[in-house]
C-alpha cells in the first residue's frame, strides 16, 4: 500500500516542482542536518502525514514529564490542554506529573488513548534544587518498569504551552531541543573543576534543559549520568552554572544527539519571533519569577 507523501521522491533526485501538500519540502535558509549527520527538524522539511503514518504501524507510546513543585503548578492546566490540542495527537500519550502539591493538578479532559499520572515529590527550599531533581526523579520513573507503558520520552518544563503540532517527526534516539538564544550567549559551564565543563571553543549547539527526549533506553542513561555529575559536583562543593542544563549540555556535546529540533520547539513569549522560525510550536510563558520560586 502507498504511504501519503511518498510521490515526490524520484531515485535521489529531489523533485521540487510537485509539493504533495502545500509545502515544498526542504529549507535552503537553515542548517537541515548537523555534521554527524543528525535531522534539524525545521517547519517544512518533513512531511507529517508520511511520518505518521509510519509511526502509526508501530502502535507507539509516548510518555511525558512534567514537574510542578510549588507555585509551579498554576501552570499545569495551560500546559495540559494546549498538549491536547497539539502534542502527538492520535498516539497513545501518558503525562506523568510530578508535584508536591497533587491536590491543585487540575481536571484536563484528555482524548481517547491519552491518560495522566501524578507523582508526589517533596518540595525545596530552593529552585535551583527543584530543576536539578528532575534527573533523579525522571531516572527512576524509567526504571520503575516504564518499559511496559512506553517506549519514548519527553521531559518538558511546565511553564510552556503548546501552539502547533509536536509529533512523530521528534522522534530519534536522544533528542535535544536548540536553544533559542544566539550562539554568543551560550552559557556552558566554564569551570574545568565542574563535570559539566565544555571548554571554549567546544560544544555543538547550547541545547534547552526545558525540552529534551528520546528512547527510554537513551533518556536513562542522558539523566542517570546528569545526576550521578551533579551529586559528584555537589559534594565537591560546585554547582554547574545552570545546574542540570549544564550537565545536559555536556552530556550532548560527548554523545551527539541522533535528532535535533529546531528552536521551534521551545521558543520564549517575551523573544519576538526570529525570520527562520515559521512556527512556534512550544514556547516558555512569561513568568514573574519572585512571584513563583522559593528563592530568587
Ligand atoms: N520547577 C518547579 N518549581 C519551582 C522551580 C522549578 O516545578 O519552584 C520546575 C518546573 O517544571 C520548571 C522547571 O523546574 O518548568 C525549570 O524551572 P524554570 O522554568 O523556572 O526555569 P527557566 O525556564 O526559567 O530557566
Ligand atoms: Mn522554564
């Protein structure tokens, strides 16, 4: 049987002059694929109908953390519905929760095959603490058997909504999310001291510690080795700079990433839309931070 979309392929010749769906397929303003040869996933170089049609025959399943400790969890519901509207809609989707306060998760109706689970953990004193705990928690939630409900992951900040479609065209092995800010401005951690050190001139892209994904297999081992760096650094008496983004950052500039995602895929409300952007399609909300963090 034919796959929708798969007309436009001539040997390997990319025929340009019949688009199957609107969208010429292919971006000559981007960098479509890193030097290991990784997809950067852009708005306009794939064909959603095709690949999911694909995953589809696989009957995948897809989980989803998302952490609101504290005052964190005004943001739940924005989150979870914007989610439903366009978060791998049609697949099988289980959002895992994990609050210290499960009472205020709010009632977000959710479609057919799409179910929610929440996660008690114990609050902190400080934000930096909460961010970094993620690792543990997300570590040992695939560990306890996730194997049976899933078979990728992504770990997403809670203070986001969803605009447009995040579907099958992110998955891969490990899958890291570029950070939107510009290059300048990386913020790697630079002492040699910390396990998170990139040395300068070092380091591919500077990758969102609020968006990262992958096989559970692959995400296992990217949060087991962050926390294990992290409480190593610790007892050292050193923070990375930006605690497990540091370490996260690290870890994909030794083990390269086999899928990126375009800065599409978190962007930042208070950052007016960047030309090559077509479409946000996850992006932080503006937030008051003293408003919402333990500490500042
Ligand atoms: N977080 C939380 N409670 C806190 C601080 C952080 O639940 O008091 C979680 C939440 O999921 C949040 C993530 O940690 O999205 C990262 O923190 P934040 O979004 O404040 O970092 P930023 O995106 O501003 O760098
Ligand atoms: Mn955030």
């Amino acid at each position: 049987s034919q796959l929708p979309g798969d007309s436009m392929w001539f040997g390997l010749t990319l025929v340009s002059s019949a688009p199957t769906s609107g969208s010429k397929r292919g971006r000559t303003d981007v960098v479509m694929v890193t030097p290991w040869l990784a997809p950067v996933v852009w708005e306009g170089t794939f064909n959603p109908n095709l690949l999911d049609s694909i995953y589809k025959l696989k009957n995948i399943r897809i989980a989803a953390t998302v952490f609101a400790v504290g005052k964190y969890t005004i943001f739940l519901k924005n989150f979870l519905e914007t989610a439903e509207q366009h978060f791998f809609v049609g697949f099988q989707v289980h959002v895992y929760v994990f609050t210290d306060r499960p009472l205020d998760v709010p009632q977000v109706k959710m479609s057919a095959g799409r179910q929610l689970t929440v996660r008690s953990v114990p609050n902190s004193q400080r934000w930096q603490e909460i961010s970094a705990r993620r690792m543990e928690l997300i570590q040992k939630l695939i560990e306890d058997n996730l194997h049976s409900y899933a078979d990728y992951i992504f770990c997403l900040d809670v203070d986001s909504q969803f605009h447009g479609r995040w579907g099958t065209e992110s998955l891969g092995g490990l899958v890291g999310v570029i950070h939107p800010d510009d290059r300048s401005r990386f913020p790697y951690e630079r002492r040699p001291e910390s396990r998170a050190y990139v040395a300068p001139g070092e380091g591919d892209f500077y990758y969102c510690g609020g968006a990262f994904g992958g096989t559970l297999e692959e995400v296992h081992l990217l949060t087991k080795t962050c926390h294990t760096n992290f409480i190593d650094d610790a007892k050292e008496g050193i923070e990375a700079a930006w605690q497990e983004e540091s370490h996260l950052n690290r870890y994909m500039w030794i083990n390269k990433p086999s899928k990126v995602l375009s800065p599409e895929y978190l962007w930042q409300d208070f950052k007016p839309r960047n030309p090559e952007v077509h479409l946000v399609r996850f992006s932080g909300v503006i937030k008051n931070y003293a408003a919402i963090r333990p500490n500042v």
